[in-house]
C-alpha cells in the first residue's frame, strides 16, 4: 500500500492516523511545512481530515505549493463530492473521497473502524482499489458512493447519527418536562436506546420495533398524542408522529394491514389545529 498521511487535526483525523498507524500534519501549518510533509511522504495518499467549508479552498492552497504529481489527495466529507477537489485534480493529482460511516464526536479507538461501512469514491479505477485496502486494513467493507448519490447517502447517515441524538434530547425534553433532572432522564433513555439498537443488531428490521403501534394498541398511542399536546411538546409532538408513521409502514411489512393500522396512520395524519 502506498505511503499515507493525515492532513488536519480533528477528531476523525486523528481518529484515522491512529487506526492507521501513520502521523498526521496539522491542518492550518503553513505551506512551507505542509509541501515538506507532502515530499517526504513520497508517491503516497494524503488523507483531507479538514471541515466542509474549507476543503474548496485548502485544495487550492494545496495544488498552488505543487505538490509531487503522484500524490493522490482524498477528502473523508461525508458530503462532498469528488469536485471541491477540483483544483488538486486540474494539477494532475488522483482525488478521492473516503467517509467512514461512524460517529467521531471525539477521537475514538482503532477498534470504532471495525465492523463499519466506507463511502468511498475515487478518479480512478487504481485508486478506488487502494481505498478499499485502506478500509479492509480497518477491519472495514469499502462502498462505492458516487457524487450522484452522495447528498442522499449523507443524508441518511445522519438521520441514523446526528438525529439520532437530536432524538435523545427530544425525549429528554418531555421528562424533564415532568420533572425529571436532565442527568436522570438521559441516564434513562440511554440504556433503551441500546436496547433498541441491540434489537436491530440481533433481529433487524421490522421485528426489532417495540412500542404501542407495534401492539396496535390505538387507545396508547391516542394518549401520547394528547398529552404531548396538552403539554405543550409541539416539537416532540411532530417528531412523534413522523415516526409514528415510519412505524405504522413496518407494521405493515410485519404483514398487518387491519382497520387498526389504517387507524393509527389517521391519528397521526391528523393536522391539530
């Protein structure tokens, strides 16, 4: 495998140097260090560990210092496409993307890459392969996400992630609501929380769906609505009936398609005024 080197300093670069074993160069040094670094990691990929917004203008920074040619540059935005490198490839470098399909709130072990999934495209059919043994030195499966695809692959990485978490806080709201101390209401939601991503794990989908719309129980899922309403939750009260739809179309893979599930899609259709 080629020589490889991490170009910024946040949570997943650093993360990535770490699985990988190889150092890092900071991303704001100045262009003097950076091309040293670029030489000295020889006909190798440099992995761009930079945020979104920047990553259009380091690529013009970077191909204005003139790097060695067969150096290939690969962002890890989930994002972005192959063109905010556009400046890197118009000098003649191999571009790619690499977007490991995990959470990187912090730096995290070599062990958070085993297991998970790798967006990964590329200029070229050589370097799409070498990005691929990258991932499988992770312990990770490589994926083909092409720029076409990509806005709509991001987006339901963080429906799964970042909302995920904006979920937690969502719930956390209505039991403090109630009384609850922040601390005790995520120190209860976390465990169900596992428990229901240990459910997909195990059984997968639909059957790791618990909950009143899993039962049919209309009489419950009337209650929520209602309280969260009286309550004055119009926020968790949204959230709960988009998701409540989700749950009713599983219902229904379940093989259910009774009067109940027709009336529980209706409850949480209705528009409260």
């Amino acid at each position: 495998m080629r020589p490889l080197l991490v170009l910024g300093r946040g949570a997943l670069g650093a993360s990535l140097a770490a699985a990988l074993g190889i150092s890092q160069a900071a991303g704001r040094a100045g262009p003097e260090e950076i091309a040293a670094r670029l030489e000295s990691g020889g006909a190798g990929i440099t992995f761009l560990a930079l945020p979104d917004q920047v990553l259009g203008q380091r690529a013009a920074a970077l191909s204005a210092i003139r790097p060695r040619p067969d150096r290939a540059f690969v962002h890890l935005s989930g994002g972005q496409g192959l063109s905010v490198l556009a400046p890197l490839a118009a000098a003649g470098h191999r571009i790619g993307s690499f977007h490991p399909l995990q959470a990187f709130a912090q730096a995290r072990p070599p062990e958070a890459f085993l297991g998970i999934t790798v967006a990964v495209d590329a200029g070229d059919s050589e370097l799409l392969s070498d990005l691929g043994a990258v991932a499988a030195s992770l312990g990770a499966s490589a994926r083909r996400v092409t720029d076409e695809q990509r806005l709509l692959y991001h987006a339901a990485a963080v429906l799964a992630s970042g909302d995920l978490v904006a979920l937690a806080a969502a719930a956390g709201r209505v039991l403090e609501g109630i009384g609850w101390p922040p601390e005790a209401a995520m120190g209860a939601l976390l465990p169900l929380m596992r428990g229901a991503l240990l459910g997909l794990e195990e059984v997968g989908l639909p059957g790791a769906l618990t909950g009143p719309i899993r039962r049919q129980d209309v009489t419950t899922l009337r209650g929520h609505l209602s309280a969260l309403a009286e309550a004055g939750q119009d926020r968790a009260l949204r959230i709960y009936r988009e998701l409540g739809l989700e749950a009713t179309g599983l219902v229904r893979r379940m093989g259910a398609d009774g009067d109940s599930v027709h009336e529980m899609e209706a409850i949480l259709l209705e528009v409260q005024a």
